[in-house]
C-alpha cells in the first residue's frame, strides 16, 4: 500500500475495502455485503500502520492522520515486554550517538550501564562477589546464578531488541569481537624517587582470525586449569576466580587484556528511525529507566520463584522460598535500581572492568 493511496477524511466501508482490501477481502465483501470472520480486523490492523483511522459506527469511518512512513510490521512486538524500554533507548542512542558511519558500538554490559538499564553498583557487586556475600549474608551461589540470569536477559533482550529494528529495516546489525591490547611507547622516566614511569596505553580493535585462534588456545588452557565443564562456570561458579585468573595471565603472553563481544549497529534511515521513536510518545528518558528497573526486576524475581518451584532441591540452603526470592529481590535493589547509593566504600573495589585498565593507563585510544 502506497502512502499517497490514502486520503484523509471520511470513507465509507465499502469505498474503505475497494480502495485498501485484499483481494480476498474485495471477493468476500462482494459476495457477503459485509466483513466475515476476522475481515475488518485484519484490514483495521493493516490501515493501522500507515494512518489513524477511527470507525464512526454505521459503516463508516474516518482518517485523520497519513504518516510519513509506514510503522514496521512489527511495531507492536516493539511494545511489548521489556522492548517497549530498550527499543526507543536503542533508537535514541542510535539517532544521537552515532559516529561520521551511521555506528553506535554496543558492548552489551557497559551499554547497560551507560543508559542505566543496571546501576553502578551491578559490575562493582559482579567482580567482588565474594565481598559481597560476606556484606549481604547472600550465598555465594545465589550472587552467581543472579549474574548468569541478569547478564543471559539483557543480553537476551538487547539482541531481539536489534533484530526487531533490522527486520523493520531501520538498522543492520553484527556480532564484532574486539581485542584491548597494552602498548608501551618504549620509552621509560625514572623520578626522584626511583620510580620507573611508563607511557603504557590500552588499544581497541577488531580481532583477527589469528588473535581470535589464540584467545580460542588461552580459553583451552583456563578450562583445564579450572575444571570448566561448561561454558556458565567460567563466569557464574566457584571455578570462575581461576579461569579468570589463568585466562588473563594467558592472554597476556602477547599483551592482551582481554577479548570481548560488541554489537555494531548502523542506521539505514535516519529520518525512519526518528519517526518509529516519535510513535513511542514523548517519554522522559529518567521515567523510562524507572520503569525498566522495575519491569526488569520483577521478571528476575519471578522467574527466581519458579526456578525454586520446578527444582526446590536444589536449593536446600533455603528454609523456604521467599527466602530465596528475597535474596534475588535484594540484589535487584543493590545493583539495578537506579536510585541505590553507589557501595564502593562497604564492598571492596578492584581494578576489573569492560576496559580492564591498567594502573598507569595516561591515555586511551579506541
């Protein structure tokens, strides 16, 4: 259907069905004087997309409204759930952010964080977990398996986010891995005090064939060392602190600090893209992430509670089950209400990020 095909104003519904139906919706109107079965439905929901049309009653109806471009087929899976959050934060970042490519990068935890889907406290609790425990009298086990669930569905639900704008084609999109090397300038100052200081700073790429073969062996080694038996226990286990440990000494025989998973996304149309965030209404971003928060954390929670229902155990350290939704529930407000206090000062910080930093970083370059 052409945009220009429709005209504003008052129509009759036997004009609306000659001018917008199917020809199996023509045929069947032909034959029955009326719609049959799910007819006017599916054309109301079809006008829908490109227009805003009213049914006056009697067989009428009436336009008021032609869009400048047709809303995705989809649009209504963008509304739904949690998409109905990330969906205009993707679109805004994308439309504002974007560099002289038509690209946004997406590391998927720092992403997170920047628009404040989790708050600050969430990597700071994710690499100190066994402070926490200690801080927060919640099991060790319970902090893991919170982070192996968090991280799956923000991952989960940015990805559909992504392929939702790509087969509304608003945006392509690509799973990129990128290396952060160290890079010393070769050149050393020694102060008064005998101190050597280093020019020392930590580039961005994307990896090679090679380098991803050689993150492939180190991942090899770590697995053997930790006794990984699948892939949740390198990051969501007891085994985790020793794969860490032996993978970062591996990688960085060859100066890597890490290895990590971004998504570039490119914009196709910018002006469709800003037309498909106006229909979401004029949100505030701040009331929007509330949201998120909540909507985010209660499906955290209930899907806790139903873990504990389908394998109660599982989890016999618990008496009961609020007791162990309570712990979920706890550390939602720790690390994904936006209006929790940051807990550096209680819960001991290290020096773990999506950068991996070193101690003398003087500067960047991605």
């Amino acid at each position: 259907m052409e945009k220009t095909a429709i005209k504003r104003g008052k129509i009759s519904e036997k004009k609306l069905v000659e001018l917008y139906g199917s020809e199996a919706q023509k045929k069947s109107y032909k034959e029955n004087g009326r719609f049959i079965g799910n007819y006017k439905k599916n054309l109301l929901t079809k006008m829908a997309r490109y227009c805003d049309i009213e049914d006056l009653g009697d067989r009428t109806y009436k336009i008021t409204n032609v869009y400048d471009y047709p809303l995705p087929a989809n649009f209504n899976k963008m509304t739904k759930s949690l998409y109905q959050y990330i969906v205009p934060l993707l679109l805004t970042n994308l439309i504002n952010g974007h560099d002289e490519n038509n690209k946004i990068d997406i590391t998927v935890g720092k992403w997170a964080r920047e628009i404040n889907m989790v708050n600050q406290n969430y990597n700071l609790v994710k690499y100190n977990k066994e402070d926490t425990s200690k801080e927060t009298q919640c099991p060790l086990d319970t902090i893991n398996e919170f982070y192996d669930k968090a991280d799956d569905m923000i991952e989960w639900y940015i990805t559909n986010a992504l392929d939702y704008l790509k087969s509304a084609g608003l945006i392509i999109w690509r799973e990129v891995y990128r290396v952060s090397e160290e890079i010393s300038s070769g050149e050393s100052v020694i102060d008064e005090h005998g101190n050597i200081h280093v020019d020392i700073s930590i580039e961005s790429h994307q990896a090679s064939e090679d380098e991803m073969n050689y993150y492939s062996h180190c991942v090899s080694i770590a697995d053997k060392a930790a006794r990984i038996e699948n892939a949740g226990e390198r990051y969501y286990s007891k085994k985790s602190k020793l794969f860490g440990e032996v993978l970062k000494r591996e990688l960085y025989k060859k100066k890597i600090k890490c290895v990590f998973k971004t998504y570039e996304a490119y914009y196709v149309n910018l002006d469709k893209c800003n037309f498909v965030l106006d229909q979401f209404g004029d949100f505030q971003t701040d009331n929007l992430i509330g949201e998120f928060n909540e909507e985010f954390t209660k499906m955290l929670i209930e899907n806790a509670g139903k873990r504990f229902d389908k394998n109660p155990n599982k989890y016999i350290s618990y008496s009961e089950k609020d007791d162990y939704t309570l712990c979920f529930q706890n550390l939602c407000e720790i690390t994904i209400d936006k209006n929790t206090e940051y807990l550096g000062h209680r819960i001991r910080e290290k020096t773990i990020d999506d950068d991996y930093t070193l101690k003398i970083t003087p500067s960047k370059k991605g």
